[in-house]
C-alpha cells in the first residue's frame, strides 16, 4: 500500500485497571507502547492499596509502577486520581485544605517519578449504575449494552451523603480545588487532564455537575488558564451531550486543552442513550479521528466502555482489545488521505 509522505503517530493505548505483567503483554501484544493506569473502584489495583488508604502517594510508591511498565518497553503516561483522596473537597467538609495538600504532594509525586499527566474528575458523586439511571440493554448478537435513561431518576432524592449541591456551591468546590492543585501542577511540569461528568446531565439528584457540558468546560479553562489544566475528551461523553463533537473537537484541539481522549460509541443522546460497538455509533469514527488530527492532537488515544462480548474479563479485554484493533485501522486509514 502507498506510504503517506508524513506519519500522523498519536498515543494509541487502553486504560488498564492493574500493572499485573498479562494486563501489560495484553498491551504490548496490541502494539501499544504507553499505559494509562486507572485503577477501578470495583478492582482495585492491588499495587497501590497501601498508598490509597494513606491517602497520597510518594515518588518511592510510584517509581516501582514506571519500572515495571518500562520492563515491557511501555511508559506509564497518566494516573487516574482515586476519588478518595478528595472526597471532603467534593463534599465540602472540614478537612479538605488538607486533602487538597496531599493531591499537591501527589503530582509532586508523579513528576518526580516521571509520570508526566494526572486524571482527575470532578463532582460529588461517583457512580455508574442504576442509582444514576444505568440500566442493561441487549445489543447485536446478545451483547451486553450500558444504557442511560434520565427519567429513571428525574425525580430520584438527594444522595444522603451529598445533600443539594447548587450550581454556584459546584462551581466553589472545584475552583477552590483545582487553583492549587493547578499551581502544584504548573512547578511539577504534569499536565492535568479533567473528565466531564458522566452521564453529562446539569443536576443529579439534587447536586449540580458543573461539567456537563462543553460550555461549562469553556468556563473552566478562563477560570484557570494555565497550559496545564487541560481535560479528557471523552467523546461518548461528550457525544451524550447533544453538540458538534467534530467542532468541538476542532476548538478544544486546537486550543491545546485536550491532554487524554477516551474514545466510546454511543446511540442517541440524553435524556437516553445506548453505548454501543465502535462501529455502530451515531458519529462517523473516521471523520472523528481525522478531526483529532487535524487539530494537531498527538497525544493519548484510548479505547473507552465497551459492550460486554462473549466470554470476556470483568474489564472487558476482549471487547477493547476489538476497539484498539479499529482505532489502529482508522489511524492508518487517516495517514493515507494526508
């Protein structure tokens, strides 16, 4: 086939849940060359377990996690932030000018270990079931398919441990946050990526969710413009919100503020919406990768939710092992139209 005169080589990867040597073959194995750890709250990842409940972490229980990657000729990109080392900041308890210092020794932590990105979300509340209006579908040949329906929850009560949350008391908690932790960033050269919420609706029973829209994203990066404080482009999420996801990829691109894209499929938009294979999305995939290199973005690329397929892991390795596989293509496919 004919070469292109220039190769466009973003970050292609997959979020990978523990650093355990068959979930980084499984990497390697899918060519990746860089790993976004994102330890989940339902498998937690057993290497950082002593480092969670201290409620920080150091460059000495980083370093060993950038060896082990570097072992299978990977580099540890990014670290998810556990929502446990800020969650009286979420909820605007006493003690949080404390937590906000140890996420500050945190990414001191990661630069000094050579981590060079923080993902982190905001909102008080972390859930992706039933409680927030998730519910199971079936897609194309019995998948199992995450579905969304607002109304399932519309008139749901506050949570107990969150209370009512107005825009303007959101907006406080996440200002009074981000600003330090921003700063710490900006003298630690991490960069801080940001995800919507998700499902990316304005209020979730009684607590407002201050990203739920790229508006509100717009906002955040006058409020805090430093090069460093850029956000995951999480396209299903943003998808799920009803814009332009092209244009919005053209202006957050452009702008430098995506520093991670997460990349889902889904069917519809809210108040309900499906998430789907890659393949079967309201967006056309390759119009969408081409816009991300058009942009001039270069930088992490990782598969995202995947419908439950046949005989897979309880991380979905077979179905996102099925979404690396068709990004690679599209990436390929885009090289060849330069």
């Amino acid at each position: 086939p004919r070469r292109a005169k220039s190769v466009w080589e973003p970050k292609l990867s997959d979020n990978v849940h523990d650093l355990s040597p068959s979930s980084l073959r499984w990497l390697v194995q899918l060519g990746c060359k860089h790993v976004v750890f994102q330890p989940s709250l339902r498998l937690p990842a057993v290497e950082m377990l002593e480092a969670n409940r201290r409620g920080y972490w150091t460059p000495e229980d980083i370093r060993p996690l950038v060896r082990r990657c570097q072992e299978f000729s990977l580099q540890l990109e990014s670290m998810m932030l556990p929502p446990e080392f800020y969650q009286k900041v979420r909820l605007g308890l006493a003690g949080r000018d404390q937590e906000i210092e140890n996420v500050c020794r945190t990414v001191r932590a990661l630069g000094e270990a050579g981590v060079p990105m923080m993902e982190w979300r905001p909102g008080p509340e972390f859930y992706w079931d039933e409680r927030v209006g998730y519910y199971s579908a079936k897609g194309r040949g019995g998948a199992g398919l995450r579905s969304y329906d607002y109304e399932r929850v519309k008139g749901a009560p506050p949570f107990d441990e969150i209370g009512l949350v107005d825009p303007e008391e959101a907006w406080a908690r996440v200002l009074y946050f981000a600003k330090p932790v921003v700063s710490a960033a900006e003298q630690a050269g991490v960069k801080l990526s940001a995800h919507p919420n998700d499902p990316p609706v304005p209020m979730m029973r009684g607590s407002a969710r201050i990203f739920h829209h790229t508006d509100q994203l717009r906002r955040f990066f006058k409020e805090i413009p430093s090069t460093v404080n850029g956000m995951t482009f999480c396209q299903g999420t943003i998808a799920e919100m009803g814009v332009n996801v092209l244009d919005e990829i053209r202006y957050f691109g452009g702008a430098g503020r995506i520093h991670l894209v997460h990349i889902r499929a889904v069917s519809g938009t809210l108040p309900k919406y499906h998430e789907v294979f890659i393949d079967e999305g309201d967006l056309d995939m390759f119009e969408a990768i081409c816009a991300y290199r058009d942009a001039g973005y270069s930088g992490l690329i990782v598969s995202d939710h995947t419908p439950r397929v046949e005989g897979d892991t309880p991380w979905g390795h077979r179905g996102r092992a099925f979404n690396v596989g068709y990004l690679r293509a599209l990436i390929q496919a885009a090289n060849h139209t330069l």
